[in-house]
C-alpha cells in the first residue's frame, strides 16, 4: 500500500452528479462479474468432504496484484461506493476491490460448513453451539487474512466518511468524532495503518471498503485513529478528476496528509 484517503462529502456532492446514474452501471456491471466469480470459488471450496484447505481458500480469495483501489465503507453506503468504483474505471481505469461484493457469499459458505458439519443428530434445523462458534472462527479468520493481504497488495486505501459509517454521537466516544460501530471498518483501518508502505506499481492504486451491520445487535463502539489519511473531499476530487486520466494518481498523490 502508497497511500491513504479519507473520501468527504461524497454521500452529499456526489449523488448529484449529472453522470451518476452512468458511473453506478458501470460499478454495477463490474461488482455483479466479480460477485459471480467468487461465488464460483466458494462453491469449490464446498466439494471437500471432511477437510477444507484454509491456505488454498485465503489464497485463491482474492488475486493479489488484480485491483488498484481497496474502498472501505459502510454498508448502508454500499450503492455509493459502487458509483465511486465506477466513476474511478471509466476515468481512469482503476479497479477497485469492495468487500461487500464477498461478505454475502462469506455467509453462505458458512450456512454451507454448518448445515454439514455443525447440525445436532436428530434434530432437524438445530446448531451445535460449539460447533458453530469454531466454524465461525474459521472462516472470518480467513476472511481477514485475506483482506490484509488484499489491503498490503493495493496501492490506494480509500475510506468512504460517511453519517453510516462514522458515529458522531458515541455514549462513551462523546468528545471524540471518529468512532464507528463496525468491526469491519475497525478492522480495515487498523490494518491500513500497520500496513507497510511500498512505492505504486505501475501507477496504480488501492481502495479499502467495510460494511456495517448493527441491527439487533450489541452495539460496541470503536475509537478509530487515521494515522497518516490524505483527506480527500468530493469538490477537489471533481477538480482533479478533469485532469488527463494518467494524471490522476499523480495530483491526488501531492495532497498533504492529515496526520
């Protein structure tokens, strides 16, 4: 990973853009292709009978080196990070990785391992509570190696700033503004911030994107620190955005970090 960017204003500037509704079909086209080959993965993970390759799958996960842009966001921000992914390869050719186009198909291979493995005998529909906790166990562990690796293989991070994913009226966080209720966002952040630093690869970039889910839930609250954020708002975004597309990456790399 190069560089870090905190997306602001997006959720309000953005929508409103004449093209919008073209870059969210072009995310679109992109996020249901890369959907389906991963649901294809997973399916072939499930024609084990007693074993899975954990190696294999956080391997074969995601393609390293495949995406220029790691998008981390909230997953009520999912529609606009999908028009933000599409607006950055019809511009500029970047490919962006956002990782709720896996999480559904992450809970089917679960609902998959449980229902043949974790199942009480002679009670139908019923889950081994143990059994449950360490299949779980199993694969989030794999999902998260798989993301750090994904982050690290990325030359961009970008962090979607948003009412979803960031809580400004935190009980316990109240003096403090960057909180979240993500495990997902916490998780990303820190990664992206522990991360090595190596220069860009051919120009490319990285984005990272999370999604938040809290309902009927516990709600557990997340300081985050964006140690080194380049704070990237959607009116200099636009700017640079009318640039020559080769030189995008290089005018959005002069911005100053935040920290």
């Amino acid at each position: 990973m190069y560089k870090k960017f905190r997306l602001k204003n997006f959720k309000e500037e953005f929508l409103k853009e004449e093209k919008y509704k073209e870059y969210l079909q072009k995310g679109k086209n992109n996020y249901e292709k890369n959907k389906e080959e991963i649901k294809r993965k997973l399916e072939n993970y499930l024609n084990y009978e007693n074993e899975l390759d954990g190696n294999k799958i956080i391997e074969e996960w995601f393609k390293d080196g495949e995406y220029d842009v790691f998008l981390s966001h909230s997953h009520q921000d999912e529609e606009l990070a999908i028009a933000i992914a599409g607006i950055l390869d019809e511009k500029f050719g970047l490919k962006v990785f956002i990782d709720s186009q896996v999480w559904g198909y992450v809970n089917d291979l679960l609902k998959d391992i449980d229902n043949k493995y974790c199942k009480k005998l002679k009670k139908e529909n019923t889950y081994d509570y143990d059994k449950r906790n360490i299949s779980t166990s199993h694969v989030h562990s794999m999902l998260n190696t798989a993301i750090a690796k994904m982050i690290d293989s990325c030359d961009n991070f970008f962090f979607l700033d948003s009412p979803s994913s960031l809580k400004y009226n935190s009980n316990i966080f109240q003096d403090l503004r960057d909180v979240t209720y993500s495990p997902y966002i916490k998780f990303e952040i820190e990664v992206s911030n522990y991360i090595r630093r190596k220069f860009p690869k051919n120009n490319n970039n990285n984005i990272n994107f999370y999604l938040e889910n809290v309902n009927n839930q516990p709600v557990i609250s997340y300081q985050l620190l964006f140690e080194k954020f380049i704070s990237l708002d959607y009116k200099t975004f636009s700017e640079i955005s009318n640039s020559k597309p080769s030189e995008f990456l290089e005018e959005i790399y002069k911005l100053k970090e935040e920290i």
